[in-house]
C-alpha cells in the first residue's frame, strides 16, 4: 500500500472531483464530505510518502510500472525498458514540503469556503468544489511529476480551472479580468511546450533525469548547442508569465483582485508559488546548476537585476492602492521578485537557492493568512478598502489578530517564517556579492513596514474623516453587522469556519518559524550538489 | 538569393513556417481589438507549436506511418527458437523482424500532440465561455469599449 501513495496524492482529489460531479448536481450537501475526504486523504499520502522521504531518501514511482530495468512484454517476448519511458513520480525532501504545504492550504481553504461558495449561484456549488478539486490535482501534480511533457499537461489542468474559477460568480471586471488571465496564461504555457520539444528534440526524452543525464554527457557536449539554450529561454520565459515574475505580471493583480474570496484565498497562495518551485525543479532537475552558473554565468546576473526591480515595482505598486486585495498581489509580485532572485544567486552551496525554497512554504502561508483576513473583512465588515478597516481591532478582535501575524511575518518580523526566509536571502545575496539585491530586500521590508502599519493605525484609531463620503456610505453599509454596541464579540466576529482556518495558518507560521533551522537542512539535502 | 533559398529555408521550411505562424498568432493575440480575433490568434499561436512538433517526428525521405508491417517491411533475419517466445512470435512462425527505426516516423511527438491538442481545445472552450459572460456583461465583444465601460464605472462608484 505504501508504496503506491505518491499516485494516491494526485488520484484522491482527482476521483473526488468525478464523485462531486456525478452526484454533486443531485444534492449539494454530498459535496463538502467528499471534498474533505478526498484531500484528507491526499494529505495522509503526502505525510506517509514525506516520512519515507525523510528516512530513505527519495521515492521514485512510475506510472503503470514502466520502471528503466524492469522487463515489458514486446512482440519477441520480454523487452527491457529503456530510461525515459513511462510518467515518472519523484518525491524529494524539496517537494515533499511542498505537498504538504498544497495539501494543508487546500483543506484549510475548503473549511473556509463552507456557505461562502452560493452567496451568488447557489446552483453552481458542485461546480465549483469539481473544479477546485481538479486545481489541487493540479498543484499537486504539477509538483510531484518528473516528466516535463507531463508538468505541461498538469499546468494546463491548473491553469484551465483557475480561468473558471476566476470568472465564476464574479464582478464585470474580475470577468475581464479573467480573459487577460487566459491569453497571458496560455502563451506562456504554449511558449513551455516550445521548449520541451527543442529539449526533446536534443536529447530525445522528456523524463527529466534522464535529459540531465543527456545534456552532461561527455562534458555538456549536447548541454552546450545552441538549440538547448534556446529552449531553456523559452521555458523559462513560459514559466515566467505562469509565476507573474516582473515584466510579465499584467495579468496578476486585476485577476485575484476581483475574484471571489475563496478562489483568491485558493489561487494567490499557491499558484505563483508552485509556479516558482517548478522555476527551481527545471534548474536544478533539468538543466543542472552547473550548466547555469557556470556555463552561463551572465544569465545570472541579469536575473537577479530583474528580481530587484520586480522587488522595487511591487513594492512601490503596492504603497499606491487603496484597495486591500490588490495591495496584496502588487505584494506577492514583489515576493516573486524575492523568490526568482534567490533562486538565481549562485551556487546551490550557497543559501540564495534553499532560502527561495524556504520562502516558498512561507510565503504561501503568510498569503493564505493574509487573503483569508481579506475575505473575512469583505464578507463580515463589507470592507474592501484600506479605510473601511477603521475600529476593527475592537470589531473583530481575533480576525485582526490573525491578520497581525501574517502582516508581522510579511514585514519579517522574529518569530515568523518571514523573517527566517528573508535572512536566507539576505545570507545568500552577501555571498553571492549581490548587494543590489540585499538592498531591494530591506527597502522591501520598510516599505511593507510601512504598508501593514498603516492599516493597523487605521484598524486601532480609525480612519481620518477626510474621506467623509466614503465613511458615510460604509456606515449605512454595514449597519446591521457591526457598528451596534449591542451586538456581542462572538456576533460581530467571523464564524468559526473561517476563524478555524485562520488560526491555524498563523499557528503554521510560527511553527515554521520555530522550526526553520530543521527545514531548511531537510530541504538543502536535495539542493545542495 | 536563391542559394541562400535552397541553404537555409528549403530544408527547414515547415520551421520556418511554424515560426511565421506563431508570430502571427502572438501578434494577433496582443494588438487585435476585438476578443474573438485575440482568441483566434491564441490558436493559432497553438496550433504553430503542433506543426513544431509534427515536424520533430518526421525522419527525411521514405519514412513512414509508425506501424511495422509484417509482410512489407520488415527484414526478417535470423530465426528464434519458437519454442522460447513462443506465443509472441507465433505470427511469423519463429521469425523476428529487425525494425529499421529510419523506415518509421516518430511517433512520440504525435501522441503528445494528441494531448496538446485535447487542452488547446479545453482552453478554446473556456476562453469562449467567458467571451460570452463578457458580451452578456458589456453588450460588445470591442476590448477599447468594455475597458471604457469599465472605467466609467470606476468613477461613478470608487467603492466598487
């Protein structure tokens, strides 16, 4: 049994999704159940295959059993198969935290959507948890696979439900907003298959070991011709576009803005994220570090320079909305910035590449915590902007608590992942003797300092009356929620479906705070050469 | 120039050829207003990649459709003992058929085509999908009108 479950992971979600729209459409209430098994399920199979992992070392699976070595019936009876045939499924201690990760956000994510999903259509429930259920089948798939024409597929899956999961139920612009998403979304995928098939044009597989394998040979003797190039620019540019990184990142801001608060909560913190890791699976995987760092040393350089100036640009977009939601993507642009520059500072020896890691497990909490506030905040409060948060600390006490922490480890503050990732980052950008980008990090830091310490002195002391208007209308908003005195703590504030969530998204944080010292070393055991 | 023809685009014309249409595509796909020639020129962009692909597969001159044929094609050489395969080379009677790969085109770069196109046509339906919320929404398919629209929204409500 155990050594089937790194299919489990994907196949869980995958059934549940067929379960949910064979049945769903008969009676709502079947969907939430087999949400909940299905990823318990998936979360149980990440944990058994991550302890093997952490005993063993890395679980390799193949697909049908079409493992190199092992006999296959041909036409002259048995054939031994080659390298490169079949999917294989590869769980590393780099991935393996990931899993858990994707798994652990998307049950946190499916209790918070409980009577969120039909405000609109309440019709379109099972339709909604078919399609969020095949984006987690995705992500997962996306990170477990060791197959680049595989990965292709797998992003599509995630990509085609997040179109749908977008546009569902959303506003005119969250709409528009969703056609921008599928354009940029399928050039650069399409711009990834272009550079699969010149891979495989030079190499003649598309399993990613065994192209490594084929590009080292005889000193980098295929490694080094030209059509190998050309395609490692033409996937990076593909997953460029997918992570948002920062001349590509049109698309991001207006596309998780104005979606429903349970697909943001779902795509910002995992999306990009899983997007990055694959950046690193194909560098380190595919390529192998020493054909970009050594090879093509000025690469390097001109990446990280990008990485500041996403760093920068994010910040700064950031500084200039007003609306809670999109402050947070301009964010996650900027901490793509972080995570594309450290994993491109050099030499896998050195913490730039383990820091980006680590900052990829950090950063999808720190967003998970950040946008389920938001939803909270939109849903209970009717607060969407920065000034409808006046007195919330004495409204929702908790929420506001939850949302300090992920505000706190976002500014990278001790105690938090955040600030535990950022000085890997820091750390490897000192060794890498890039100092622009230890720059562009702290300057980052102030401005987020900046940003979330304006919404808690608005959030602790109120707003400013200047915006008379604005203040006027949300009053008449929300005066059956929260403004009577007479309402209690527990009625003002969120119900415990999302509280739960919450709490434990912040508990995580800590936790992987606390315990950073043992990740990374877990993580650096694939990374490192 | 005709030698230049002859070096560089006769023996590389079906990449040449997926490279114009992918400019094509991409180029509609940024610049053209209307949200059904976007689309239009997303698949196109797509469909130059198959036709990148199809392209990998083929193996110059005499190469054929990927299923070996017993009576045609292939060399029989030496025989096996049908004794010890005996039910997998029943068909020949004991011979074993040397498969010349040269003599067939590749098959693999079809099959992920295959694929390629199943969620090119997914993407196609999805894009239409909401093509469709949009000119519910907005009564034009003209990108410069919806955004317009969407702008004059914006400052009759802020909050929104």
């Amino acid at each position: 049994m155990s050594d089937q479950f790194p299919i489990l992971i994907v196949l869980a979600p995958l059934f549940g999704a067929v379960i949910i729209g064979l049945v769903g459409s008969r009676d709502h209430r079947v969907c939430m159940p087999v949400v909940l098994v299905a990823l318990f399920t998936s979360l149980s199979a990440v944990i058994g295959t991550l302890t093997q992992v952490l005993e063993t070392g890395p679980v390799d699976y193949f697909v049908g059993g079409w493992e190199p070595g092992k006999m296959a019936p041909g036409i002259h009876g048995p054939v031994e198969i080659a390298k490169g045939f079949g999917i294989q499924l590869r769980v590393d201690t780099l991935n393996g935290f990931l899993l858990l990760a994707i798994a652990i956000v998307s049950i946190f994510v499916s209790i918070f959507s409980i009577r969120r999903v039909n405000q609109k259509a309440a019709s379109k429930t099972p339709q909604f948890y078919t399609l969020y259920l095949l984006l987690c089948v995705g992500l997962f798939g996306m990170t477990i696979t060791g197959d680049a024409f595989n990965l292709f597929v797998l992003v599509e899956v995630t990509s085609l439900t997040s179109y749908a999961l977008i546009a569902m139920g959303s506003k005119r612009r969250g709409t528009m907003a969703a056609f921008n998403y599928i354009l940029m979304g399928t050039v650069g995928a399409s711009f990834y298959l272009l550079g699969v098939g010149y891979l495989y044009l030079q190499t003649g597989s598309l399993n990613m070991a065994h192209i490594q394998e084929v590009l080292a040979a005889n000193d980098f003797e295929i490694g080094r011709s030209k059509p190998v190039m050309v395609a490692f620019i033409l996937i990076m540019v593909g997953i460029w576009i997918k992570m948002a990184f920062f001349p590509l990142y049109g698309w991001l801001p207006n596309a998780y803005s104005y979606c429903p608060s349970t697909s943001s909560c779902i795509l910002a913190p995992l999306m990009t994220k899983i997007s990055v890791y694959i950046m690193i699976r194909v560098m380190l995987s595919v390529f192998g570090w020493e054909w970009i760092f050594v090879d093509h040393v000025g690469w390097s350089d001109a990446v990280v320079i990008l990485a500041v100036i996403a760093i920068l640009a994010g910040s700064t977009l950031a500084l200039a909305q007003r609306e809670l939601k999109k402050m947070l993507c301009y964010l996650i642009v900027a901490e793509v910035g972080y995570m594309v520059g450290g994993a491109w500072l050099g030499d896998p020896e050195r913490w730039g590449m383990s820091g980006a890691a680590y900052h990829i497990l950090a950063d999808a909490f720190m967003t998970l915590c950040l946008f389920l506030c938001a939803g909270i905040f939109a849903k209970k409060a009717n607060a969407t902007r920065i000034e409808h948060l006046s007195g919330m600390f004495k409204k929702m006490p908790l929420t506001m608590t939850g949302f300090v922490v992920g505000a706190l480890a976002m500014i990278g503050i001790p105690p938090t992942c955040g600030f535990f990732s950022k000085f890997y980052l820091i750390r490897g950008g000192i060794e890498g003797g890039h100092w622009e980008f230890v720059i562009a990090l702290i300057i980052s830091s102030l401005v987020n300092v900046v940003l979330f310490f304006r919404i808690f002195e608005i959030a602790f002391f109120g707003a400013k009356p200047a915006e008379g208007h604005d203040h006027a209308h949300h009053d008449d908003e929300k005066d059956d929620h929260s403004t009577n005195d007479e309402l209690t703590l527990l009625e003002r504030e969120a119900p415990l479906r999302s509280l739960i969530p919450l709490f434990g998204t912040t508990a995580i944080i800590i936790l992987l705070g606390v315990y950073n010292g043992q990740i990374v070393e877990w993580i650096r055991l694939t990374i490192k050469p | 120039m005709l030698e230049f023809i002859q070096d560089n685009i006769q023996p590389y014309f079906n990449y040449w050829v997926y490279v114009i249409l992918m400019m094509i595509g991409l180029w509609a796909t940024i610049a053209k207003n209307n949200l059904i020639k976007k689309l239009i020129g997303m698949s196109i962009f797509q469909t130059a990649i198959i036709l990148f692909y199809v392209s990998v597969g083929v193996k110059g001159e005499g190469s054929k459709i990927p299923i070996v044929n017993p009576y045609t094609e292939a060399k029989s050489a030496e025989v096996v003992g049908a004794d010890q395969h005996g039910e997998h080379g029943a068909k020949g009677g004991g011979e074993k058929y040397i498969v010349e790969p040269d003599n067939y085109a590749n098959p693999l770069p079809h099959v992920l085509m295959l694929t390629a196109i199943v969620v090119g046509v997914a993407t196609l339906g999805v894009a239409l999908a909401v093509v469709q919320m949009l000119f519910k929404e907005f009564g034009t398919l003209e990108e410069d009108e919806i955004l317009a629209q969407i702008k004059n929204a914006d400052s009759a409500s802020p909050d929104v």
